[in-house]
C-alpha cells in the first residue's frame, strides 16, 4: 500500500469519527451557556406533542367530511369498509381509535429508543421527534383530504405516536443532569408543557379550521398540515437549543448531599437499563403510575357528562328538578360543563409543575403518599358532593384530583433517577412509559365496561358515577400499597466503575472534563429573556382562553 492511499484511509477513518452537528458531543455547553435554557428547549418540544390532548376538537369535523354521502348505503359501516371508503363518512368511532394508535406509539417507541437516547442526545433524538410528529401531521392532513383513514392512521397515528414517545422522553435525562439539586422542578417544567399543550393547541386548531372552512369546506385537512408544519419548526427549535453538561459539571456552590444529611432514598450510584427494568422497584413505580393514571382518565372521560348528569339545572340556579330547562338553560349547562372541562386542562398542566416541584421538598415517595391518600379521599366525597348538591366542592374536588393526575407524570422522572440514578434515567424512563399505554388503552375499557354493567342492571344513570368512583378508590388504594413497597436498590446491582465508563464511552463523554468546572456558567441575559418569552406567551395564551372558559362556571 503507497503512502497516498493509507493517507486517504486514515483520513476516511477521522471523518468518519468526527461527530456530526446533531450528534450529542456537539452539544456539549461551552463556558457562556446558561442551564435555564434548557427549559425552554424543553418546553417547545413539549408544547408542541402536548396537543394529542387536544385532538378531540378534530373527531367531530372528521365524522362530517362527506356532504353527499348516502345515509343508507353507509349505515353501520365497519372498520375495515372505512379505511378505504371514499363516499361514506366515518364514524366517530373510527377516528378516536388515531388517539389510542399513537398513544400505544408513545409507550412502545419511548421503551424500544429509550436507551438509544442516553447515547445520541437530545439534539439528534430531538430533531427526529420533530420531523415524526411535525411529519405525521402533514401526513394525516393528506389521509382526510383524499379520505384515507388508513393514511390518517399511519401518519397521526403510528408515525405522530414515534415523535409523541421520543419528543415526551428526549429532554428527561438532560434536564435531571443540569439540574441535580432540583430535578422534579426540572422535569416538571418540560411535562408542564406536555399538560398544557392542548390549552394552546385546541384553540389555534379551532380558529384554523375555521379560517380553512370560509369557503365551505371542514377545513380539517389543511388545519393539520399548517399545525404540522408549525409543530415542526418550533419542536426543531427546541431540539437545536438542546445542550448537555460536561461529565463532572454541577450548579455553582452545590455538593451532593453526605452521610446524615443525604436522603436514604437518592442513590449515587448508578443502575444499568439491562438490571434496572428486571427490578421489584421498577414494576413497582410502573405500577404506581399505572393506577395513578388509570384512575385519572375515569376523571377525564367522566368529568363534563357526570357535572351535566349530577347537577343539571342547579348549575343554572334551577333547584328543582322537575323543572324542564329551556334551550337556553340547556346551552348554559353545557358551557359550564365545558367550562370545567377548562380548568381540567389548566390543573392538569399547572400541577405537574407544583407536585413535581414540591417533590424536592418532600421526597418523591412521600409525594406520591400524599397523591393516593388526597386521591382516596377526593374519589371518595365526589358522590357526596354530589348528592348534597354542592357543586363547587365537586369541581374543586375534580381540580385537585387532577393536578395530581399530572403531577404524577412530573415527578416520576424524578423518582427513577432517585432509585436508579442518573446515567441512564432516560432510557428507564422510556420503559416505565409502557404504564401510561397500558393505562391509555385498558382503563377506558374498564371504564366502559363498569358502566355498561351497572346501567344494564338497572342502576340509575347517576348513581353509576357513584359506583365507578369509588372503583376507582379502589385502585388507589393499591397503589398506596405498591408505593410503601418501594426501597433503595441494592448495591449489587449498581453498575462498576468500569461499567460506568463503558456507558459514558458509548456517549463519548468518559472521563470528567476538563472544563467542567467552568462549563455553563454564563448569564441568563437577553437570550434567556426571548427564549422564555417564545415558550411564555403561546402558554399564557392557552392559560387565558382556558381560564375565559372556566368563567362559565361561575
């Protein structure tokens, strides 16, 4: 071999080392970057897939695309007719089975990538999230224009569900490792956004569909594709915003809590994915969150028919029941109902970041204590604050049952780093999320069918929320159970030092760096200033149009 050709080789062989703009050693923070922009890159991946909350407002127009469709010839078509069908409308049914495709989509791509996350970074994992949901919703918008639901599937669906599970987990591990002395505030802010993506999504889909439809159509299609495109944009913002800390890095003045004064329930070693998820501890949380979850959607899908079916005219100042309400009182009703449906929304996503936060106060399994002994008792006094018709206890009641519903995403990042640490948080966190799929897909049907079984025998209609509830009680209680389970991992399981080093190899980031102790700390400053404004904003608009809805309640 000349001296020619193994110059080439050897420079074949560096620039095939050299790491890429989106590879995660580029995204390591130089002396000037501040950790409080972490948060906002955060936030705008958040805020953007946090609209599969907000799909609902979709099913309807969906259901309706078709104006010259044959009432009788399209009458009871079944699932399989109305993934091709291009004369008859589809039913609700079959569009709402979008949000439970790319819910099953979040849980299975978080668990499968999750690992492959800690290794690429955030910016890479980011960017790929983006062009998935980003990319999914364009492709959906091209299933409702030539009415394929088949398409509708595939790009909202499985293709949104990929960008749904890798944005949800790509700024966890980052954030817990800039922010070691308060890592439930940190992954509280970036699940906040998640909580409160649908308050600001919901509404610019509204106004969309509205503008698009002027000239007669639904203008579903192209409501899909222009929020695609926006989502893609500011998701790829955030995910190029991403940096990670050198290996040592730590908050100016910080140490690590010792001896008496550390929290017998933070390790400091670090658990490998391979032990971690092969643990009693982990089926334990993932359990924990299954209940907490499962529980919580009984609310969700319960809240506004059980609000109109409980309380009916009394919201509307009739106390008789026997009193036939007008059209207008009826449509009064209704808005109340869906003005709790508001507040739902703003305690959802305001309380992932008060638990979460407070969480570093109290300790993540104390404040999951407090979520199942609070949630026993506000399950528990719904049926009483119905019956005594006290329907500001009952909306309270639900506010609080579903803050902690949302807190109890926000925190559990927070607790996995706590019992398994910190190198592969992500990726153990990709794997609980398995529970929120299950959650996601099994409780509506427990849900239901609890439901269909009182009503068939012959139970009243209202007194059927009373038997679901306290069900659902039930399920809290075993959760309290499963979280008192929950102790430190042993130290066997801890990964070696060596281990360590292999897993940081991997990130191309072993050894502490060198400039560690320099690394990040630069003013907050102007750019710190536009960057929360960019995320601010869009959030205090949902929090207002929000808040305007709940003003029907009182």
């Amino acid at each position: 071999m000349d001296g020619t050709t193994q110059d080439r080789l050897q420079n074949g062989d560096e620039a095939r080392s050299k790491p890429g703009f989106f590879d995660r050693e580029n995204t390591v923070a130089g002396p000037n970057f501040n950790r409080w922009l972490v948060p906002t890159a955060a936030l705008a991946i958040h805020l953007c897939i946090g609209m599969a909350y907000g799909f609902s407002v979709f099913w309807l127009p969906m259901a309706n695309l078709v104006t010259t469709a044959d009432p009788v010839a399209c009458a009871d078509i079944g699932i399989l007719q109305a993934m091709t069908t291009t004369s008859c409308n589809w039913a609700v049914s079959h569009v709402t089975y979008t949000f439970g495709i790319f819910i099953a989509m979040l849980g299975i791509s978080a668990a499968v990538w999750g690992a492959w996350l800690e290794h690429a970074g955030p910016r890479k994992a980011g960017a790929i999230a983006a062009v998935c949901w980003g990319g999914g919703m364009i492709l959906g918008g091209v299933g409702v224009m030539t009415h394929q639901l088949w398409l509708l599937y595939l790009g909202c669906g499985v293709l949104g569900g990929i960008g749904q599970g890798l944005g949800y987990i790509t700024p966890v591990s980052t954030l817990i490792k800039w922010f070691p002395d308060r890592r439930g505030m940190a992954t509280g802010f970036a699940i906040m956004g998640y909580g409160g993506g649908a308050m600001v999504g919901a509404p610019l889909a509204v106004w969309l569909m509205g503008y698009f439809s002027a000239d007669g159509g639904k203008g579903v299609a192209s409501t899909l594709m222009v929020m695609g495109v926006i989502y893609f944009f500011v998701m790829m913002a955030g995910a190029l915003g991403f940096r990670v800390p050198p290996n040592g890095w730590k908050p100016t003045g910080w140490e690590s809590p010792q001896g008496k004064q550390a929290n017998a329930m933070i390790t400091h070693g670090h658990v490998h994915l391979s032990k971690a998820w092969k643990t009693h501890q982990f089926w334990m949380i993932w359990s924990v969150l299954f209940l907490n979850v499962t529980a919580g959607i009984a609310v969700i899908s319960m809240a506004s028919p059980m609000l109109q079916d409980v309380f009916g005219g009394a919201l509307v100042g009739i106390k008789d029941s026997a009193v036939a309400l007008t059209a207008a009182q009826k449509t009064a009703v209704v808005a109340a109902a869906a003005g709790l449906v508001g507040l739902i929304s703003l305690f959802n996503s305001v309380g992932r970041l008060f638990w979460a936060s407070l969480s570093d106060k109290l300790g993540r399994k104390n404040t999951y204590l407090v979520f199942f002994v609070l949630g026993i008792a506000m399950y528990c006094l719904l049926p009483t604050w119905g019956h005594l018709g006290m329907a500001g206890m009952f909306v309270i009641s639900i506010c609080v049952i579903l803050s902690m519903y949302g807190g109890g995403f926000a925190t559990v990042p927070a607790y996995l780093a706590d019992i398994f640490g910190t190198q592969m948080v992500g990726a153990i966190h990709g794997r609980l999320l398995t529970a929120w799929t299950a959650a996601g897909l099994i409780g509506p049907v427990i849900i239901a069918l609890i439901r269909e079984v009182q009503l068939e025998a012959g139970i009243e209609p209202a007194l059927v929320y009373d038997r679901t509830l306290y069900i659902m009680a039930g399920l809290l209680v075993v959760g309290l159970i499963c979280n008192s389970l929950i102790k430190p991992v042993d130290h066997s399981l801890h990964m070696t030092d060596e281990e360590l080093e292999g897993e940081r190899r991997l990130q191309r980031d072993s050894g502490v760096s060198s400039h560690a102790q320099t690394a990040a700390r630069g003013a907050f400053g102007i750019t710190g200033v536009l960057a929360w404004m960019a995320v601010g904003i869009p959030f205090l608009i949902g929090l207002y149009i929000a808040l305007a809805k709940a003003a029907a309640l009182f």
